[in-house]
C-alpha cells in the first residue's frame, strides 16, 4: 500500500507494540503529530512540559516494565533537550528509542532555523543512531532502533527524520516484529571452571549488579544463592532483585553501602560479580577491591570484562543463560562460619536512632513503606534522598525501585515517575523522593501529572541546602559552603497550589503520618514537603579512592 512518511511512522510505532508515547511538538515534525492526532486510539501522546521529562517519562517507563520507552522531540533545541535523558538512559542501559524531526534532506548542513546535527551529538551516548534520508528506509530503520534497543545490552537508539521524509509518499509493507535477539550463547567450559570454584570456596560473595534486572529473568541469581548458601550484595541498580528480609540479602555495596558488605567484599574468598561493571561507586579503589578473592564475573557485555578491576575468570552472556547453565553443577552446600562473621559485621551496621520530635529520612522513608504496601513503586532524583532512599526502602521486587545510576541526573525522578505511572496504571502506586535541591531541577513536569491525573505522591526532603555536596564539604573541605546554600524561599505548598495539585508541610513524623494517609486518598498529584535538619548525613560512607578502612560511620 501507499502510505507517506507519518502514516509509515505510526504504522511502525503499531507493528512494534507501542502504546505511550512522550514527547513535545514543534515544526519539524507537524506531519507526524497530525498523524498522531488521526491515531488517537491507538497511540497514548503524553505531552510533558519540556522535552527532557519526556525523555525520562520514556526512560521511566521503560524502566518500569522492560519494555521500550518512545520520546518524541522537534528539530534544534527539541531535540538537544533530550541528550540529558539521552545519557541518563544509556548509561544505566535502558531501552529507548528516541525521534527527533529535522530540517528538510536538502537544508541539512545548511544552519537553517533550528537545525542541529543530532546524529553526531549523541554519537557518544546511543547504542546506534540513525539519519533517514529517503521514506523507503523509515520503516526498516525505525525497525532497526527498536531491535537493537533491546537486544544485547540494552540501551538508547536516536532515529532523526527531516520534515520532508514525513511527506514524501512510499509502498509499504507491514512485517511482524523480529525477535529480540537474547544472548543465549556461551562459553560452556568457562561455566563449568566457574562452578568448581564456587564449590570450593569457603567464604564465597555473590556482588550483583543492574545487568541482573535487565536479563532474561532474576530467579536463577535467586536460586543460587539459596543452593550455595551464598551471600550478595549489590549496586544501586539491582536494588529489589533479591527482596528485602531474605536472608541472602546483605545490603548495598560500595560509596555509601552498609559496613557487612565492603567489609565481606574485602574478605571474601571468591566473588560471583553478576551484571555489574565495577563502576567506581563500587570499586573504590580498584586495585584492592575483593584483593583477597578470586573474582568471576559474568556480562552480556564482552567490553565490561575486566574493564575496571581485574578478574580471574569472565564469562560473555546473559546472565539468566550463564546461571541456569551453572545452578546443575552448584553443590547444596552450607558456609556456616562464613555467614556467622557476616551475622557478627551486620550487627555493626549503621542503624539511625528515631527521634518521633523531628522528621528523620529513615522514618519518613519507612513510614511510606509501611502505609503503601508490597507492590509500591519507588523512584527517586539524584542526592541524600536517593541514597536514603536506596538503604531504608524495604524493596520487594525487581522493577519496583528507578533511579538514575551511571549518570546522576538530578531532576530525572518527576518524568521518570510519570512515565512509569502510564506504563502501569493509575491503580498502582508510585511515590517519588526528590531533595529540594533536585527538585527544582525538574519540577515544571507538575502540570503533566495534572493534567494527566496521575496520582504521583512526591515527598521532598527539604534541608534547604544541596545535601550531598554540602556533606563533601563538611567532611573533605573544611565546611567551606560554597555554593551550597541557595538561600531559595520556595514555598512548595502554595507552589503546588499553584500548579492545580495539593501540598502539604511537614515538620514531625506525626504530621508527615497524617498527611501521607490523606495524600493516598487523592486522585490527582500530590507534594508533601518535610523539613529535614540541614547536617543530616548519609551513612555510612567511603571516600573515594577508599576502602573498608576508611569508612565513616558517623
């Protein structure tokens, strides 16, 4: 059939699944929105507020469900507003597939009215990107961008389509989507080598990272660790894979992990690293991490092996493939001593004292655990609160915690949490933590959860100062403040009034109590601000360049 470039655009979007799509209009890319108009029934447009919360909304949605994220953006600064979310996703390995229009194939090159060469911007921070230059190439090309979004190691693919490629008319034929291509391949002796030294290690220490949620199941990194008796801890990005109370779980590893894990990594006789790059959160300093150990680590992705800490065995695929190859040659085995020195460390771990007069992070945290439930959904921005967030959340499944990882983009949590609440349904509970310093960042996508109806609960930690750098300065530059008190007077109840949604002002755990039960109740968005004493800390904590024996632990 004869269709032109828009009808192509939606066609495909529809041949590959997609029922939500983000995004912003603009001139280049007029023809597709009154394509998208005249398909209303098929596709969900969310129109957010500026391109770079439509870039995390894809990035949340994607995040929440593994599916692909779409984001949409016009030509020139539409589409350079999305590189932030861009870079967010691909360093974290999120599916997405982001299009942007452009001037005519004739005027490119020629610096016309809100011309960029987004193709050579985002180079460094896609998975692949394309130009379409002709209409025959769209629909193989958009094609292209969703399977290699998803096959492999996930991430960010960038389709850029001139206005003219959206008129110009082309046969089309319909094709079913092409399987993903699942990494099921692998190198079957390195396997068996690797089950043998984790049958003869004595203190063995699984270290887990946000590759495990992206393969093809989690349960066999779970059925590990329950034959071998083998104790894990894992990066900000796995948090949830292995629930929260189960006896395996020993708590987050690394720059502000718990004392049981950096110091069970520093005295672990073999170490299992499974989708986890060593990133420099982790591996503080990577010539003494695990120094005592020998380090097997599994990746899909072969340029990830030893890469930023040495090993002494590595193994190319998908995780899920690699462990159900392995959990038949894993001995039921019991390391008692093993998990009696891991018992006596957690016993040293950093627990907050509550004080019921004050609002503390860890009560306000378990406070939104205990009245939301099992099946809530966390995501958060970028400082303490993520941090906070990160330790004091009781996760009990693998998609149920989205935060930006790789990057840190402060802001990424009010789109990110919009996307997901599309994604999964006003049914389902999303709350949001955000710091007063990330939230300003970003905090314009409040009239998208208006007008959309999306009840989003937000609770902002306010210490009125940038926490985390200012907690850099009080221990590493002799409280020299610079920058980090933006003396800003916000007042985020009448703010939130302002944007048609309801805020509240906290200042104990008994008002935060009383307005989180209420919150739950509305239909629409709501803010809930709690004043958070300014030197709070995040504990404990490892200088970078550190190890177990620079912790601070107060």
């Amino acid at each position: 059939m004869q269709l032109n470039g828009s009808q192509i655009f939606v066609e495909v979007l529809c041949e590959q699944g997609v029922d939500t799509l983000f995004g912003y209009p603009g001139g280049a890319v007029l023809n597709l929105y009154d394509e998208l108009y005249k398909n209303a029934d098929r596709i969900t447009h969310v129109l957010t507020a500026h391109e770079q919360g439509a870039s995390h909304a894809a990035d949340g949605y994607a995040r929440a469900t593994g599916r692909t994220g779409v984001v949409l953006a016009t030509s020139g600064p539409g589409a350079t507003n999305l590189v932030t979310g861009i870079a967010t996703a691909y360093m974290d390995s999120v599916p997405m597939v982001a299009f942007t229009g452009n001037v005519t194939t004739e005027g490119l090159g020629k610096d016309g009215f809100q011309e960029a060469y987004i193709e050579g911007i985002t180079m460094p921070i896609t998975k692949h990107n394309f130009t379409v230059r002709r209409v025959e190439d769209l629909a193989d090309t958009m094609r292209a961008a969703f399977r290699i979004a998803q096959s492999g190691r996930k991430g960010p693919v960038l389709v850029d389509i001139p206005k003219d490629v959206t008129a110009a008319v082309c046969e089309f034929t319909p094709k079913k989507p092409e399987p993903i291509r699942t990494v099921t391949t692998f190198n079957e002796e390195q396997v068996k080598w690797a089950a043998d030294i984790i049958n003869g290690a004595q203190r063995p220490l699984v270290y887990f990272g946000g590759g495990v949620r992206s393969a093809a199941s989690c349960q066999p990194l779970r059925d590990l660790l329950k034959k071998a008796e083998i104790p894990a801890t894992y990066t900000l990005m796995a948090a949830g894979v292995v629930p929260y109370g189960d006896p395996m779980n020993i708590g987050m590893v690394g720059m502000h992990g718990c004392y049981t894990s950096n110091r069970a990594v520093a005295d672990c006789d073999v170490l299992i690293a499974v989708g986890a790059r060593f990133s420099d959160r982790v591996a503080l300093n990577p010539k003494t991490f695990a120094k005592n150990a020998t380090i097997i680590q599994i990746d899909i992705d072969a340029s990830e092996l030893g890469k930023n800490v040495d090993v002494d065995l590595a193994i190319v695929g998908d995780a899920a493939y690699v462990l159900n190859a392995m959990l038949p040659m894993i001995e039921d085995k019991k390391h008692p001593d093993w998990m009696k020195m891991i018992h006596e460390w957690q016993a040293q771990d950093y627990h907050p004292v509550s004080d019921a007069s004050r609002l503390m992070p860890h009560q306000v945290i378990g406070e939104v655990c205990n009245q939301c439930g099992p099946e809530a959904v966390y995501v958060t921005d970028v400082g303490q609160h993520q941090m906070w967030a990160a330790q004091y959340i009781r996760h009990t499944k693998s998609r149920g915690f989205i935060t930006s990882g790789g990057l840190g983009t402060m802001g990424f949590g009010y789109g990110a949490a919009i996307g997901a609440q599309m994604a999964l349904g006003r049914d389902q509970r999303v709350v949001m933590f955000t710091g007063d310093g990330s939230f300003h960042m970003n905090l314009n996508e409040a009239c998208t959860a208006v007008s959309y109806e999306l009840p989003i609960i937000t609770v902002i930690f306010n210490n009125q100062v940038l926490g985390m750098v200012r907690q850099w300065q009080t221990a590493f530059y002799g409280k020299r403040f610079s920058q980090t008190d933006p003396h800003r007077k916000t007042n985020f109840v009448k703010l939130a009034e302002g944007f048609g949604l309801k805020g509240y002002h906290c200042e104990n755990l008994a008002q935060f109590q009383e307005a989180f039960a209420d919150a739950l109740k509305q239909k629409g968005p709501t803010w809930i601000e709690c004043m958070i004493d300014k030197d709070e800390k995040v504990l404990p904590m490892i200088p970078g360049g550190g190890d177990i024996n620079d912790i601070i632990m107060k």
